[in-house]
C-alpha cells in the first residue's frame, strides 16, 4: 500500500479525495451529518475526560488528539447489527512496525449501550481474521477506551482495521447519529462498514465521511520511540522568481516522543548545499501526527527547472534520530510569471445519487465566485455514464490513477494531484477530490488564485456570424521562458447551463444539469504551434438550434498530456467567455473586409477549400490564420 502524502498543507486538506476499491462496487457510501443540528446549536459533547496515557503510548488512527464532534453521524439507511472501523494503512503503521497496540478507544456522540472492539488483518483488500478484541459493558457518550488482553505486535507490511460494534437506527433522531467524526486529521481514508445494503447479506463495505471528517476512533500502541524524529515527503514543483525565493510547503511525520514547534533543514539546489534554517511552525506539531512546515527555497540568477531536496536536520534544536530525513521536489524560476485562472472539472452522472448534493456545493460557490477568473466543465463520467456523456468524459477517468477506482461526484481543480490517495497506483496523490460542502471548494478555488502562478497567459475573441450560427473562436497566448513548450496543448469545451434532467438520481423531479460539454475539440487537446513564445490558434464551430444561445460558455486550457504520468497533467492556465456577454463578439463580415485567398494543409501544401485538421488561411489584407477543422 502507498504512503498517504498530502502536498497542499497551508489549509491541511480534510475534503482530500474519498476513494473505494472494489468492495463497494464503485459506489460512493456516505456517513451522514445529523440532520437535526443547526448553526445555532454551540452545546459540546458532555463526558468524562479521557484517560491519561503512559510516556512511551501514543494515540494512533487518522488523527491523534482527543477531539470529539459536537453533533454526530450515521447511516440511518442502512440500519441493523452494524459494526464501523478505521483503516490502518500500511503508511499508517509503518512508523510503528515491532511495537504494540496495548488498546482501542472510540468516540460516541450518545450512549450506544453494549459493544464490543476489534482489531482486524486486512486480508484480501477486506477486514478477515480478528488479532485481538475485548467486550463494551455499556459504550456511552464521549470517549470509550479498553485494552485488549493481549497485546499485538505489528508487523512489516500488514495493514488492520480498529472497529467498534453498535446499532444503527433507521429514523429515531436520538439514536440514529451516535458516531463522532471531526474535521481534524486525515479525513481521506475511507471506513469499514458492516452492514446490510439495500437488503442484501451483511458485508464490508468502504464509506467516507460527508465533509471529509475523520472518524473517532484510535489504537493505543507502546513502543520505544525516540526522542526526535521527524519524517518529510517529497513535493513536486515550487515556482518563483529571479533572485527571489520559493516556498516549499513540506509535510512531515512528528515520531518524536514529545510536542515540536522547530524544524532545521538545508536546501540543496541542483547539488549545491545552502546553509541550515529554521522554521517555526505555527501552533506545533503534537507526537504522534502530522504537521507541516515552509522551507524557504532560494531561486538564484538564472532561470530553468532545478532539483531540490530539503533535509530535515533538527528537530527543536536536537538531531534528527528519523532515517528517511529528505524531502525532494523541482524548483522553477523564471523572470516573468502570470495571474493564474481556475478550471474546476466535476465528474457527475444521472446514476448518482450523491452527485446533485455535490453539484449543489459548486452551483452554491460559483454565485459569488469571480467568474472572470473561475470557470467550470462536467464530464458525465466515472461511475456509469448517461445520456449526456461525451467521449472526453470518458477518456478523462484516465486521471483516476489510471482508472483503477473512478467514482463520482468528484472534483478536479487545475488537475493538480494535491489531494490524498491511500489506493494510489502511481503515485501517493490524486487529481481528483471530493468537497464536503461550497466552504470547501471556496477554500480550495482561493489557494489556487492566490498561492499558485503560471507560465502562460491567454486571450480568447469570439467572432459570430449569426445567420449560419457559425462562431469563430481565437485564442491567443504567451508563455515565459521556462514553460516546457513541447508538451503544451490546447482544450476547447462549449458548455451550456440549465439542461433539464431525464432521470437524475437523488435529484428531484426540477433538477437541472450545469456545465455540460456540448462540443470540444480533442480530449486531451491539440498540439500547439508557436512562434517564439507567443500562439495563436482559430476554430470555428456551430451553435446547433436546440441550444440556448445565453447559457453558452466557451472555456480554454492550455494542459499537459502525460498518459505514462497521471499526476502529470496540470492545467498551466485558462480562460473562458460567455457567448451572451462577451464584449468581444463581432460579426465575421465585419473583419476588415478580408476575405479567404487561400489555403493550406499543416504540410504547407496548398488545398482546395476546408480540409480536417489544421488548415492555414490567407487573407486579401496579407494576414494568416491558423484554423482547426473538424
């Protein structure tokens, strides 16, 4: 099993990616927030405080602090005999290997009464056989701890589920929402469920928190742990400026046997070792749990594409004691960079019933969002497909970690792999997620505007010709000089609004789809032909009658297509234009009186009239364009 990395640490992503795996037949399960609790209910959980641990234990799961939830979840349609665990991943335990789970704790928003803990091998990609387990006389309200009678060493490479019997009600809104999770920790890694679905035997069965929460449950493991050690991931490019500094926003693994709030590193760029910094990390890092802190990255003289590696060598002023101490990454330094837009990709379908809930958190943001710089596509994909699904939806579900588990709702943002994948085939990251509600797409949209650049601008005209509903569509763009040129491309989508639903599931009867792909030009996009370090590209496309004209978008990207590298696809920038507001549209016989005086084929070859693909026009004033056709 991979290590869980998360590479966007300053507002430490919890709506990370809810990824499943065959058990669930790709069928995203959610646990749901009590219905009954309101903005204006501040009362907090009431029990007893937990238990004092020994010096050498640690509290161990997807968090590690006593937090509980105010208001409680469960899974009202699924009710019965149920048991729910947290997954212990083999990155979980790795820090751990040769210790001992001495015990298990789990967190109850009401009393559940009696239950029972268990620790399971995961065997077969399922809980299997059980290594330790102990009876509840009576699970109540706040923390429930109890020890196993018998310890269990963990070993090399295995991976357990910690699991807590009780019972789900179906309607009773006292009962029905026992379970505590919160928005603390690494909300990213689905839960074990057994239970009944839709009648059927009881099976394992993978659920995810709604809002990315993390679920309260933890082992209590002993061992020796050192007294400072600290682990960092590796990251993937940091961008600045000439003579200017960088910022590597690190994740690392507090394994020491206290509290941090120090971290010493040395950066070394392109072999060349700088001296050792200090950075302080605001709030600390507890024992036991993931942190984050920023390494100060200096970009030099000269512009291009350096490897870096950051070493973390103290640890509160003391040595490092962990043995994987780097951390390593590329730095791009260039002398002019540019605003960078947002291109929020959902995937949805009308055979989803989670997917209109989605759908509603991103229709919810983009009312205040700046639309001038935020834009957004639908690919009706990932989990079945439906009437209104393109073949680029479909090619799409590549970027699900070479689709080895694609579901939806899901969201891409830019197509950066920022976000935690525990099933990750190629990588520790994944390119999609799935927010917990618009606060978070809003957090998200605004790191990306904010706290990311890019090495190309663009420029879109749009020109119409009304009578033939002809649309002829430039876009123009400039790029630094350290953009990788070679493997740019170009993705045109027209996308309209407001598309009444057939048959969309969990939707309603009023349902409305939004963003949907109407036409495009390639799935990936096409090849870009540059003159320096400047483009321009021209397609012209029909607005077919059905379509309504004022709900139309055109929206391009310049992308990357890696189709060896899922995680290597980001969206360098984009740009978009509503058909109905757009100040730029013009008539086409309008434009200067020039008229086609030839034309020629990507070869140069002269041709006779309109030829697929790139075709090269000559115009009467002496100009050129370069048009795709379809």
């Amino acid at each position: 099993m991979k290590k869980i990395l998360l590479a966007i640490a300053s507002f430490a992503l919890a709506i990370a990616v809810n990824a499943q795996v065959s058990v669930t037949q790709q069928n995203i399960s959610v646990i749901e927030n009590n219905p009954n609790m309101t903005q204006h209910q501040h009362s907090q959980v009431v029990s007893q405080a937990p238990k004092k641990i020994a010096s050498n234990q640690r509290w161990v799961g997807y968090y590690s602090s006593d937090t509980l939830a105010d208001f409680g979840m469960g899974v009202p349609s699924y009710p019965g005999e149920n048991k729910v665990g947290i997954y212990l991943t083999e990155s979980i335990l790795e820090p751990y290997i040769g210790m001992k789970i001495v015990g298990i704790r789990f967190g109850l928003c009401a009393d559940i009464g009696q239950s029972g803990v268990h620790l399971h091998r995961i065997v077969d990609g399922i809980p299997g056989q059980v290594v330790a387990s102990n009876y509840v006389q009576y699970g109540k309200t706040g923390w429930n701890q109890e020890d196993f009678p018998k310890p269990y060493v963990i070993k090399e490479g295995e991976e357990l589920a910690a699991v807590f019997e009780y019972t789900q009600y179906s309607d009773d809104e006292d009962h029905s929402y026992p379970l505590s999770a919160v928005k603390e920790g690494d909300g990213s890694i689905p839960i074990w469920l057994w239970c009944s679905k839709n009648g059927t035997d009881y099976s394992w069965n993978q659920f995810t928190c709604a809002g990315g929460k993390s679920m309260s449950i933890q082992v209590l493991v002993e061992g020796e742990f050192p007294d400072y050690s600290v682990k960092p991931y590796s990251f993937k490019t940091v961008r600045g400026l000439v003579n200017g500094t960088a910022t590597a926003n690190i994740k690392v693994d507090n394994n020491s046997a206290y509290d941090i709030s120090k971290i010493g590193y040395v950066v070394t760029i392109d072999g060349v070792a700088g001296a050792e910094r200090t950075a302080v990390v605001d709030g600390g890092i507890a024992r036991g749990k993931s942190g984050y802190f920023n390494a100060d990255v200096p970009c030099g003289a000269t512009e291009g594409v350096k490897d870096v590696t950051v070493e973390v060598t103290k640890v509160d002023g003391n040595n490092n004691e962990n043995t994987d101490r780097v951390a390593t990454g590329k730095l791009n330094v260039s002398s002019t960079r540019f605003a960078r837009n947002l291109c929020i990709e959902e995937f949805t379908t009308e055979k989803g019933s989670n997917c209109p809930r989605v759908a509603g958190y991103l229709h919810e943001y983009l009312e205040t969002a700046d639309l001038s710089r935020v834009y957004a596509v639908c690919h009706h994909a990932a989990f079945y497909t439906d009437w209104l699904t393109q073949p680029c939806d479909e090619d799409l579900t590549y970027l699900f970690n070479d689709a080895g588990s694609t579901y939806a709702p899901a969201m891409m943002f830019n197509r950066e792999p920022d976000f935690n994948s525990y099933y990750a085939s190629s990588g520790e990251m994944d390119n999609v997620t799935i927010p917990g509600s618009a606060d978070d797409i809003e957090l998200l949209a605004q790191y990306y505007l904010n706290s990311t650049d890019a090495d190309v601008k663009l420029n879109m005209n749009v020109a119409c010709d009304e009578g033939n509903n002809l649309y002829k569509i430039t876009i123009n763009g400039e790029s630094n000089n350290v953009f990788d040129k070679e493997s740019a491309r170009l993705t045109l989508y027209m996308t309209e609004d407001n598309i009444a639903a057939k048959s969309q599931k969990g939707g309603g009867s009023n349902f409305v789809h939004q963003h949907v792909i109407r036409k495009y030009n390639t799935s990936w996009g096409d090849p870009i032909t540059w003159t320096g370090n400047s483009f321009s590209m021209t397609y012209e496309w029909e607005v077919d009658d059905t379509w309504k004209k004022e709900d139309i978008k055109l929206v391009a990207l310049v992308n990357k297509y890696n189709n060896k590298d899922v995680l290597d696809n980001r969206i360098e920038n984009s740009i978009g234009l509503s058909l109905s507001e757009a100040t730029s549209i013009r008539y086409l016989d309008a434009d200067e009186n020039a008229v086609e005086v030839a034309r020629y084929n990507a070869a140069g070859q002269l041709i006779n009239g309109k030829q697929k693909g790139l075709n090269i026009v000559k115009l009467s004033d002496g100009t050129t364009r370069k048009v795709m056709v379809r």
